[in-house]
C-alpha cells in the first residue's frame, strides 16, 4: 500500500472525529492531531481503533503515543501494514 493510500484513508476516519473543520480543508503531513484538528484524546483512541480495524493492524501502545501529526500516523501505519504483509 501507497503512503498516499494511507494518508488519503487516514484523512476519511480521521474526519467524524475533526472539531476544526477549517483546519481539517488545509490537511498536511505537519498537521497536529490534537492542536490542529481539535481531535480530543478520546476520540484519538477511537481513531487508532478504526486504523487498525480499517488497515487489519495492531498498533502497540508505544507507536501510538508517537501518532501526533499526519505524518506521525502515516508512518506508524505504513510500517505495520509493511510488517503485516
């Protein structure tokens, strides 16, 4: 799977969960989860349980402390569903 791949279904659970809609139209691999979109903590472990049922990973609890921006998750997914295939 494409990191653009990723990124672009990322972007799709990701947005129930946006409080910053605005912020959420200018998306980019630097954009911040928590500070940017507005995602509260909550919601952030909702989002990783739809990455993991959506891309059939598992995320450990370390890698998902790590997933604060866009490119944080992007990568953190791309290397579990490069480790799972």
């Amino acid at each position: 799977m494409e990191r653009e791949e990723i990124k672009d279904k990322l972007a799709e659970i990701i947005k129930p969960y946006v409080q910053d809609m605005e912020a959420f139209g200018n998306i980019s691999e630097a954009t911040d989860l928590l500070q940017d979109l507005k995602i509260n903590s909550a919601h952030l472990i909702d989002v990783v349980l739809d990455v993991e049922e959506a891309f059939d990973i598992e995320i450990d609890d370390d890698s998902v402390e790590k997933m604060i921006t866009v490119k944080d998750s992007v990568d953190t997914i791309f290397a579990s569903v490069d480790s799972a295939a």
